[in-house]
C-alpha cells in the first residue's frame, strides 16, 4: 500500500534489467477496450534507466507494440528500434504526444540516456538454413552470399554470391540457385533471377510439384513454377470465405481476416499421406496470430484461425500436426483442424523459431533472449538446452536422424 496514492502498487527493484522486470498478465491480456491507456509511475531514482512496452491489438486484429523510456534518444516513432517496429497499419502520423493535465513551463528537459549497443556485423542472416544429410552440410543465405557449412567443423565452408536489388519502390529480386555443387567443392549457380513486384518476407520449396516453391509477405501469398527456363508466379486469392451465416470459416474474426495482412512463415501437409489425399493445403501465418489455411490446387483460403494474441514468428507443420512460436511467449502444438492445442511451453520471452525433430517427436524452439529449448510431444516435457545465444535465434533446424 502507497503511502502518497492509499493504493497497492507493483515495486520493482535492482539494477538488472534482465531479472528486475514486470510483466502483466503472464499470459491472456487485460481484456481491455478503448482509445486511451493511462499509466501511473514513479521513480525513486530521477535518474534511472527505464523503458516500458504496451502491446494493443488494433481495430483491424494487428497486434503492434508501444514503447515509452529514456533509453531512446528520438521521440520520433520511424527511428524506433528495428525489434520494436509497429505495424504498417499504424501510420506514424497518427500518433502524436499530449502532456496530461498540461505541459510543465520553464521546467528543463532531462537529458535522453543514449543506449549503449554493441557493434554487431553487418552480416544480416536469413531465417531460412537448409540442412544436407548426405552431406552432413548447413546451407543458408548471408546477404548476398549463399554459405555452405560442414555441420561438424564450423571452420569449413564455401561460399558463391551475389544477388541484386531491383530499381524502383517496391520491387524485390528473387534468386534461385543450384546448389547441388557444392558437395564436390564448387560454387553455388545461380540459375535465374525474378524482379517481383510483390512484397517478399518468406520463401518455402513446395513438396506437391516438382520445380515450384511459395512466397508471403505483406497482403501477398504466391505460388512460383520453374518452366522452359523462365519463372511464373500466381497470386493466392485472400478473400476469407463466409458461411451461411456470413462468418468467417474458422476461428478468426471478419477484421483479422479481411484488415490488413502481414505474412510471417508457410508451411505445407507433410508425409507420403498428404500427396495422396485429393486436396492438399498450404498454411500462411500472419503478423495478427492467425493463421491462413490455402487450397493449393484452387489457389485460394479456405479457413482462417486465430491461434495467438501476438504475432506468429515460425510456423513447422508435421503429418498431421502444426507447430506455432509466438509473441506471446508461447510455442504450441496443434491438429491440422486447429481445434484447440494439444500442448503448450511459455517462455519468458517471444519464441521465435521452431522446428520438429525426427519422427515427429519433439519441438526445438529458440526464443528472443537466446533460449534454445526442446518440447518432448510424448513426454510433454520441456528442457532448456542451451542460453548462450547473445541474440534472437532466428532459426533452429533439426538433425535428419536424431
């Protein structure tokens, strides 16, 4: 109880940021609805460092987060952080600060602590990494390089580049590449080039047709086919379907489904079972926590359900299961008609990436603070492997027999 306000208040204390926090509610949110949010703080040191983040699902079902500290030396949200980004729904014009009751005169401003950063390299690594059995090699994209990694020996590689932006606002070049060479030493080929006129945020290989792979990004989901040498695409129809009631097939509400749509990660049906059945499906996450499920044939959604209340980072869908890693800080496992989930591991941060092991049998799953963790599905238990990441993991791939 507060001696000054006669109210209970939350106390944090120490000088650790990592181990001195608080986060409320641990897991739903506050079920609260309006277009201000009032918080009340006081700070014992005028001086200490303090930064807070509210996160708020918009009018359109996208979940974008605020955040409000002295660590930031601009107040201009463009130059936030690259990990605090809000979403492209949420134009920066429509924010502006308001002093409430009234802005202090002839008050200085105190001084903007400038964040001490470490300097990283440039390198900037995608979150696709392709594992070679026969091979035992890592394959993976490092900017405009395409790095091939002895999986046993870190200080074996080979490397081919380079790919290209396109000119003019908006276009992005996709790559295709042989990359059957380098298991005799050569270099990576690249067979063709594609400017794409679509956003571009993920890129999957599809296992229903030979030469065809996928790609989602913002309000895009395309189906691509290697033919006579040249690259043709066709877009994913992404009108929600309607029941005879007029409700969104699914679990999602008409705002998700319809608003505005930032794809994340795809996946397809997995095992021999699924090339046989009659109708296969592709499954588009998105930046809302829901997730598309696509008819690949007919090129069109036939459901959409709402999974998470944070963004969905990684998406791996096994023989008749899905795995999601959210914002949330939850990773959970789920049946192909996302009914309800069959497990669940909260982290103390956003999970990031995930990946089913061999057989099916475990979720590997990294988070944003460095945690490497392992879901055993029959066991229902859950091991914290490795916390010496310094970053996000941005991607976890499992071994082919382990």
């Amino acid at each position: 109880m507060d001696d000054a306000i006669h109210k209970r208040v939350l106390r944090i204390t120490g000088a650790i940021p990592a181990v001195n926090y608080l986060k409320l509610p641990k897991s739903r949110g506050f079920a609260l609805h309006g277009r201000f949010c009032y918080l009340q703080v006081r700070f014992e040191q005028p001086s200490a460092l303090f930064s807070i983040h509210l996160e708020a699902v918009t009018a359109d079902g996208n979940t974008c987060r605020i955040s409000i500290g002295n660590i930031f030396k601009a107040k201009n949200v463009k130059t936030l952080p690259r990990d605090m980004v809000l979403c492209h729904s949420l134009e920066p014009s429509q924010l502006a600060q308001l002093w409430l009751p009234a802005e202090p005169v002839g008050v200085p401003e105190p001084p903007l602590n400038k964040p001490i950063r470490p300097k990283l390299p440039r390198s900037e690594y995608a979150r696709s990494v392709l594992y070679c059995a026969e091979t035992d090699e890592l394959v993976y994209p490092a900017g405009a390089v395409v790095v091939a990694m002895a999986a046993g020996n870190s200080s074996s590689s080979s490397s081919s580049s380079s790919s290209q932006e396109a000119a003019g606002a908006g276009r992005q070049v996709i790559a295709l590449w042989d990359i059957s060479g380098i298991r005799q030493g050569g270099r990576a080929q690249l067979l063709m080039s594609h400017v794409s006129h679509h956003n571009v945020r993920v890129l999957r290989f599809c296992p229903f047709e030979p030469d065809t792979f996928l790609s989602a990004g913002r309000d895009s989901v395309r189906t691509y086919r290697l033919k006579g040498g040249s690259l043709r695409g066709l877009s994913v129809r992404l009108e929600p379907p309607v029941n005879k009631k007029g409700q969104v097939v699914g679990t999602a509400t008409a705002a998700v489904a319809s608003g505005p749509k930032i794809f994340t990660d795809l996946g397809c049906e997995a095992g021999s079972a699924a090339l046989q059945l009659p109708t296969q499906h592709v499954f588009a996450a998105t930046a809302s926590g829901a997730v598309f499920q696509i008819d690949y044939a007919r090129r069109c959604v036939v459901a959409v359900y709402q999974l998470h209340v944070g963004a969905i980072n990684a998406l791996a869908i096994g023989e008749g299961f899905a795995a999601t890693a959210s914002d949330d800080a939850s990773l959970r496992l789920w049946p192909l008609d996302f009914s309800a989930y069959l497990l669940e591991a909260q982290h103390e941060a956003p999970v990031t990436s995930v990946a089913l092991t061999a057989g099916g049998l475990g979720l590997a799953a990294g988070c944003e603070d460095g945690l490497l963790g392992l879901l055993g599905v029959a066991s229902r238990r859950y091991a914290a492997l490795m916390r010496s990441h310094c970053g996000p993991v941005a991607c976890v791939v499992p071994h082919h027999e382990r």
